[in-house]
C-alpha cells in the first residue's frame, strides 16, 4: 500500500515513530499508577506540564518527519549524481558531443 505514492519502506518511520512514543507514554501512566498517586503526582509535577505526553509524541513525528526528507533529498541528490556521471562516461567513451 503507499501512501500519496510514496512506497511503504519510506513512510515506515514517520508510522513507527508515534506508535513507539505512544506505547512509551501509555507505559509510563501505567508506571505512574503502579506507583500510587503521591508518587505519580510527584512526578507529573516534576515534569510540570500537563501536555507533556502529547509534546513528546508530536515531537517524535516531527523528528521522524524531518528524517524522512533529509534522506529523501540525499537518495534524489545521490540518484541524480549518478546519472550525470554514467552520462560523463558516455559521453568521454562516445565522444557524442
């Protein structure tokens, strides 16, 4: 299946990225009532932001996302360097131009 054309292998971060960072935070609230809830308490007050779960699981996509790019751009420089260089060789063993 792709996904707006793009093939599957490529899109694999940005899909495993947030499902990581949501098991890790539904872990650590599952932790937190383990603890009691002084202790959770405490430590949600540590943190002291109650949007701290969804922060880190955009955060994660966002990184993911960015990745994704960069290695998207290197492989289409990379590709593209590559053709002008079979065409260099060409052109020197056909002397075409």
């Amino acid at each position: 299946m792709s996904l707006c054309g793009a093939s599957p292998g490529r899109t694999t971060p940005v899909r495993w990225c947030p499902t990581t960072s949501a098991f890790y935070e539904i872990v650590e609230w599952r932790g937190g009532q383990y603890l009691g809830k002084d202790t959770a308490k405490a430590f949600v007050a540590a943190q002291n932001d109650p949007w701290d779960s969804q922060v880190d699981t955009a955060l994660a996509v966002a990184g993911a996302f960015f990745t994704s790019l960069v290695v998207w751009f290197r492989r289409r420089l990379f590709h593209r360097n590559a053709q002008l260089n079979a065409l260099k060789k060409i052109h020197e063993i056909y002397r075409v131009f």
